[in-house]
C-alpha cells in the first residue's frame, strides 16, 4: 500500500475540481428564474449531454458501433428492459465486428 | 415499509443495470491505473473521490511520471464541465430535499444517477432517499470494483472482444429513450449527436461533450422561439 505524493496531489486537485463543476450549478440557478425560453433549453439538457458523450463512439467509430447503437435504440424503444437493452448492444457490437 | 425505503428501494432497483455494466467498467479503469503504477490504495481513492468515469478514463490515459497533477486537474476540470449545466438542472427539483443536504448531495452526481433522477422529476417529487438509492450503490460499487481491477491486474486483456467496451454507449441509449417527447427530441439528439462526433474529430481534449451538449440546447431554443411566433401569429 502506498501513496506518493504528486499521486495524491493529483487524487485531490481532480476531486476539487470535479465537485466544483458538481456543486457549481447549485449556486448558479439562485439567480436563474426558469420559465419560457430557459426552461425549454434547461428539458433538452439531459438528452443532448448523454448523446454527446456517446456521439464519437457511435457515429465515429465504425460501421459496426453505428449500427449496433441503431439496434440498441430499436431495442429501448421497444420499452425492454434496461439490461436486456445493455446486453442486445453488446451483442450486437462483437457480432457486427466479426462479419464487417 | 416506509415510505423513505420505499424510495431508497425503488432507486436501487433503478440503478440495478447501471451497476451491472459499471462494474465491468471499474475493473477495467482499476486495471488501466494498475498499469500506470498506481497503487490500489491510490486507485480506490481516486475512484471514491472523483468519482466520475469519463474524467477518469482521460486522466489515466494522459497519467505518467513524474505525475503532471495540474494537467490532470485542468483536463478532469474540462471532462466535467458538463455537471455545471446537469448541476444547474438538477437543483430545480431539489425543492423536497433539505438545503443543507443539497450541496453534499451533489458529490454523488454523475451521468445515469443524474439521467435517472431527472426521468424521476418528470412524474414525482425527488427525494433524498430515492436520490441515495441510486447514488450510494454506484459510489461502493465504482471504489470497489476500480480496487479489485487494480489488485487483480490484467486478467481483463481484451474488453473489446466481449463488447465491454460498448456498454457505456448501450446505456446511454436506453436511458435516452426515456427522455424521447416526439420530433423536437430528434432534433435536440440530431444536432447534438453531429456538434460531438465533429468536434471529437477535429478539435482535441474533451471541448466535444460540452460543444455537443449545447448545440441540442440550441436546437430546442430555436423550436421554442418558432413555436412561440406561431402561437403570436395563429
């Protein structure tokens, strides 16, 4: 078991640095009256982050990840369960790579 | 049953799917950190502290020695520059949850704990306990799994041939379906979807999640504004 220093220098200015950015929209939305405009931009919020985390490794990838996010997007549609949904992509991905 | 367990039990059941592909994805980073030298004291506390998978994927990859701690700190600081907005969203239905809770609550929040508590705002209340369903089993399971990876090393040779490396993107995708409302949706994800894989393209580091982000922000202003001036004109 052991601990450098500079190792945990960087363990505690990348925590910091993450809860800042964690606790920062706390005191940001004190000033912020959400209605109309900001409201409707603050609904699409969750949607367009989670896609753009995902965006380069879907579209960006290869045939085989496109496709396979295709049949997993068919997959939550069809209101399956989550992890049968999880399961049908990763299938699909080692599949897909196989025959492309 | 209480009502508080009955929330805290409902989050757990939740977030059940999300453990499952975490988990692979915690020994996998443990063992990258193994790689790197890091001990498993180390990786466990990093993992419990920053507690954030992308950031800690991008860090590892650029981790070297001697370790370039304000480097990390500024890339980690970019990786998450989306919890300000998600932060930001979030705080709106944090009403039934006591303030002085609030701030510590939120060192728990990451991307599917955050998704999921969002979905929940959607039908009820958010409370704390549902809120701690979700959150407690991921913080345990993310430390715990990163420390196994880093003791075990690396049995994990190849997390492509078993489509591990696939199961981020598949989560992702069921929990946007959830989110879907009709055609205006499409066109948030679309415009999104096309700003991140470009800008992953073209410009370095991690600016692609936050670019992304508000370009499907953009799109759902520019369809109020037009839904708005139709219903001025009609």
């Amino acid at each position: 078991m052991t601990l450098h220093l500079t190792t945990l220098l960087a363990i505690v200015g990348m925590a910091l640095a993450t809860y800042a950015t964690r606790v920062a929209g706390l005191f940001l939305m004190r000033h912020v009256n959400v209605k109309g405009r900001t409201k409707a931009a603050f609904d699409a919020l969750p949607p367009a982050i989670l896609m753009a985390v995902i965006a380069p490794t879907i579209l960006a990838t290869g045939v085989a990840e496109t496709i396979a996010a295709a049949i997993t997007a068919a997959s939550a549609f069809l209101r399956l369960p989550m992890i049968v949904t999880v399961l049908i992509g990763m299938a699909s991905v080692v599949l897909l790579r196989m025959i492309i | 049953m209480t009502k508080t367990a009955v929330e805290f039990r409902q989050g757990v059941i939740d977030i059940l799917p999300v453990i499952a592909a975490a988990s692979v994805i915690g020994l996998l980073w443990g063992t990258l950190a193994a790689s790197k030298g890091l001990s498993p004291l180390e990786t466990g506390l990093l993992s419990a502290s920053v507690f954030a998978g992308a950031a800690q994927f991008v860090a590892i990859e650029l981790w070297r020695d001697p370790v370039p701690w304000l480097f990390l700190t500024m890339t980690v600081f970019i990786v998450n520059i989306r919890h300000v907005l998600m932060g930001a969203s979030l705080s709106r239905h944090m009403g039934n949850i006591p303030s002085g809770w609030r701030a510590a609550l939120l060192y728990m929040m990451a991307d599917e704990n955050w998704a999921f508590s969002e979905r929940r705002a959607l039908t009820q209340p958010l409370t704390m306990a549902y809120y701690l369903g979700l959150g407690l089993p991921m913080v345990a399971t993310w430390t715990i799994t990163s420390v196994v990876g880093a003791l075990a090393g690396a049995w994990l040779k190849d997390p492509a041939a078993y489509g591990f490396d696939f199961a981020f993107s598949a989560l992702f995708i069921g929990i946007l379906a959830g989110f879907w409302k009709g055609p205006k949706t499409g066109a948030v994800l679309a415009a999104s979807a096309v700003v991140a894989a470009v800008a992953k393209l073209t410009i370095p580091g991690a600016w692609y999640i936050v670019l992304g982000g508000l370009a499907g922000v953009l799109a759902a202003v520019l369809l109020h504004a037009e839904e708005e001036e139709a219903r001025a004109t009609s």
